[in-house]
C-alpha cells in the first residue's frame, strides 16, 4: 500500500523503535477493510492497533499502548511499515498475501547445525538474544555482564538527554517506556539465572536514573517505572535469602526520602495499598518497620499531611505484633487530634457494634474538625446510618436537620428520609426551610419538581437564564407550562446564537432548536428562528450547514 508523508506523524526514536519491532516481525494480523488498517502488535503485551487511510493519507492512529494516549507510539510506527509493503493492497484492493510458515514450525523443521547458525547471527545483531543465550548455557550471569547493563542504564538516558542533559516532552515517554522494558528484560534474566541481588540492583539503578534526570515528564512516565520497579521487587523478594531482604531493606530504608518520583511508591511497597499486600511482613521486619516510623512520625510534625498515615500505619503493625492495649492506647491518645486517628476508631467501634461508643467519637469529631466540610459531611452521614440501624428516629431527624445546615445536598436522598421522620402536619413548614437554605440550593429544582411545585419551577428556571437548568426539567415544564417554555427557549437560543461563533456553538444550539420543536408551537418558532439566523448571519457557513443538517 502507498501511504504518504506518514513519517513526520512520529518522532525519530519513535520511529525507530517502530523499525526494530516491523523487522522483528511483531506485526500480526494485519488486515484492510479498504477504510482501516488493523494489526497486533507483539511486545512486552499485544497491543491492538487502528489506522483509518483515506486516499493513501494516514488519518486517526489508535492503539491499547499505554503511551499512545498522548502521542503516536512505535506500534503505530510498525504497523504503518508493515502497511507500506509492496505486497499490501492498495486503497481499493483485498489483502490476500499468502500464508506464512509458523515461526514455530520452521525452527522445529531446521537442522541442529542450521539452527546454531542462525541463532548466532541472530545473537550477533540482537545483544538481548546473546545475554539470553549465555544465561541458558551457563546457567549464571558474570560480574562484567551486570556491569555492563548498570552502564546501559546511563546510556539510555544519555541516547534520549542528547548533549543538552535534558529530555523534552516529545521523547519523555519513549525514555520511559525504554527504561522499563530493559529493566524488566535484564531482572527476568537476572532472576533466571538465581541472581536475586542482582536484579535489585539493577532496579535500583534504573529509579536512580529516572528520579535524577532532568525530564519534561508531565505525563508522570517516571511515576510509572518507579512502579514498576516496586512490582519487580515483589518478585525479586521471594527470591532472597534473609540476609538479602535485610539488605534489600536497608536500601529502602536510606532512600525512603531521596526520590521524588519515588513518592508514594515505597510506602505502597512497605505498607501495603488497595489490592496488594504489604512486603516484609515476618516479625523482624515488622519491628523494623515500626522503627523507620517513628523516625518518620518524629520528623513529620503536627502539620505534616503524611503524618496520618504513618499513625495509622504503625497501629496496624501495632495490632499485628499484639502490642498491648496501653501502648496502642497511648499512641492514640498522643495523635487523637489527627482524624484518620479517630477515623480507624470509629470503624472498630462499628464493627465491634460499640455504637454508643462510635456516636460520642462522632460528635467529638464533628467538633474537632468543623472546618473541615468533606469530614463533617463524612462524619454525618455515618452517624445517619448509625441511627438508622439502630431506629432512633429523634436523633435521627436532628441528625439530619444538621445535615441540611451545615452539608451541601447533591441529591434528595437525605432530604427524602428528612421527610419520611417529619410528621406529615409539620412537613410545608420544613419544606420552606430547606427551599431557602443555602446548601440545600443545589437540589432547590428536584424538590420543587418533586413537590410538584411547577409555578416555582417555571419562575426558577426563567430567572436562572440556563439551559442547562431548562434541559434538567424540560419535560416537566413542556407538560404544565409549555407555551412559557416555549418563549423563555426561544429567546435564550437567540442571545445563545448571537454570542456563539464557532461550529461546535452553533451544533449545540441547533440541536436545542429542534428540541424547541417538540413543544407544542415550538415547530412554528424554530422554523422562524432559522429563518431569522440565516438572514442575520449569512457568512457564518458553518452555521448554515448544521442548519441544514439537522433540517432547518
């Protein structure tokens, strides 16, 4: 196929990585449906790759790469190669290239001697292949060898720093996602060959290097491989001896701070996140880890937004080694003021069905921390739930009238319970409260609808001067006051149109106009308002064509 000026789409390392997995044979599936080009691309994962062509230029590129959600990745680079052979259709034709032998069954089908042959050709101009090669024959990995591969780290970020030490945006994440493949290439290897030590090391090295460089890295590429080294220590760790993972722990322990693009990754590493289990979890650790806490909670401070977590944290390990009650006690006492601290004591309470317990730490907290509205807002609806469980209307609905005054209300759900607690006599006068406050404004509509307080509605919406208000209760509004509707429609579309100036804008109201159309009369008036637009606005063309799209 004849594809043109495809090359510029890709930077030149992007482009050459591309060259490498093309003449690799990575590209699989590559097929034509005379408007896309699809294909597999076989790397560290299979990545599926889309192209859409049109007359022999390259449009719209999607692939399921990681990478690509920013830029144009070497799998799109390789199968657009692979597209330009001369045995691939061309825009009108059908692919039918002929079928290729099993790489499977033409190694199986070579003699001894052919297949030694060709494979040192192969290890001659792969250097991946040859470490593998020796890997198997000796079944180890020499000292000179780990040494060269620690210096390829560095040469990697030299091929991509380029003489001005710094790596722009454009080839950030090619860096990164190189980094990452030889790291975890070199550490199988490593780990193949009974080199558990090794393979840290080379982990090491590789976060030393992306942490250190000077890097256009918004897209937090280096992030990313940080956590893949941590991924790679959970599979280098069972490999250890104990000696080894006391090693492997000291190294964290001194480097727990020296990485900015390690932040997050060694305390989700050491303490555990969502979904995976904390390392180092034998009791000697654990005592280990309590002592790098203390050293972090004693340097962190009363302001230190960490400072929770490593609480919170060493009362896990606490727990785990069965510290006596007064120790944890003591400890909860010391930072009672955090409240995450309070938090972990409310959720035991719960669970233990403490609930006396778990409501005084909740009102305490609700005063502790009343400048807080996400806490108050947390604290609040627990105790809600709380007194719900425990059927205890009063406090509920004074819980709930709290709720009202001091918690923005995103929908009606607390507002609903408020009522169904609400002697049905008393219910008008309340409902007059919550119509007027404050936080309770965001939900002011939904319960003028549901109350079927249409006049207020239409008055709200009129006054509001929103679309977006009027599309939320459109249909209402059509059914009880539809010739207001109609008017109040047509004259925001108008001001809406007068202030739009591009094609989007104009699709947008457009769209609103033929909605206009379904109110009753609304055909007559939307017919005239694209009539008066197009009188108004005769050299706005984009405005006209979507005008005529939608039938106007």
């Amino acid at each position: 196929m004849e594809l043109r000026k495809w090359q510029n789409q890709f930077a030149p390392r992007i482009l050459g990585r591309g060259e490498d997995y093309y003449y690799d044979g990575a590209v699989r599936a590559l097929k034509w449906n005379g408007r896309e080009i699809s294909a597999t691309v076989c790397g560290s994962y299979n990545y599926k790759v889309k192209i859409a062509v049109s007359d022999g230029v390259v449009g719209e590129m999607s692939c399921t790469c990681p990478y690509a959600d920013e830029d144009n990745c070497k799998h799109m680079a390789a199968v657009l190669l692979a597209a330009s052979d001369d045995d691939f259709p061309g825009e009108n034709g059908e692919y039918h290239k002929e079928p290729e032998v099993p790489i499977e069954e033409a190694v199986q089908a070579l003699s001894a001697s052919d297949a030694k042959i060709l494979l040192a050709r192969c290890a001659q101009q792969y250097p991946d292949i040859a470490d593998q090669i020796r890997v198997k024959v000796t079944g180890g990995v020499s000292s000179k060898q780990v040494r060269d591969w620690m210096k390829e780290v560095s040469n990697i970020t030299e091929e991509y720093a380029g003489r001005h030490h710094f790596i722009e945006y454009d080839d950030a994440s090619a860096y990164t996602e190189a980094m990452t493949e030889f790291m975890d290439e070199k550490v199988t290897l490593l780990l193949d060959a009974g080199a558990p030590m090794d393979a840290f090391a080379l982990t090491c090295k590789v976060c030393e290097e992306v942490s250190t460089v000077d890097i256009d890295d918004s897209d937090g590429g280096t992030g990313m491989v940080c956590e893949e080294c941590a991924n790679l220590w959970r599979e280098i760790l069972p490999r250890m001896s104990l000696e080894q993972q006391h090693q492997m722990f000291d190294w964290i322990q001194a480097h727990y701070d020296s990485y900015d693009a390690m932040y997050g990754t060694m305390d989700k590493f050491l303490f555990g996140d969502a979904g995976q289990e904390a390392a180092f979890q034998e009791p000697e650790f654990l005592q280990r880890k309590l002592e790098l806490l203390d050293e972090r909670i004693s340097n962190a401070g009363q302001g230190s937004y960490r400072l929770e977590s490593y609480v919170i944290w060493r009362l896990d390990i606490m727990r785990q080694l069965s510290v006596s009650d007064e120790e944890i006690k003591g400890l909860i006492r010391k930072h009672y003021d955090l409240p995450r601290v309070r938090k972990s004591l409310i959720e035991d309470a719960v669970r233990e069905e403490r609930f006396d317990d778990a409501i005084e730490l909740l009102r305490q907290s609700k005063d502790m921390d009343s400048r807080y509205p996400g806490l108050i807002s947390d604290y609040s609806g627990k105790l809600i739930e709380i007194f719900q469980r425990l059927n205890r209307p009063k406090e509920l609905r004074d819980e709930l009238l709290y709720q009202m005054e001091n918690v923005y209300q995103r929908n009606l759900e607390y507002v609903n319970l408020l009522k169904s607690v609400t002697p049905p006599e008393e219910w008008p006068a309340l409902r007059e409260q919550l119509l007027s406050a404050p936080k309770v404004e965001w939900v002011r509509g939904e319960l003028l609808e549901q109350e079927g307080l249409y006049r207020r509605l239409m008055d709200d919406v009129v006054k509001s001067k929103s679309l977006p208000t009027m599309d939320k209760f459109f249909d209402t509004l059509k059914r009880e006051y539809p010739d207001e509707l109609r008017e109040f429609f047509a004259a925001r579309l108008r001001s809406a149109m007068e202030e739009t100036s591009n094609r989007k804008g104009y699709a947008e109201i457009v769209q609103r106009l033929r909605k206009l159309a379904t109110i009753p009369g609304g055909t007559e008036t939307a017919a005239a308002l694209a009539d008066e637009w197009r009188k108004a606005y005769p050299r706005r063309r984009a405005m006209l064509e979507e005008l005529q799209k939608r039938g106007f």
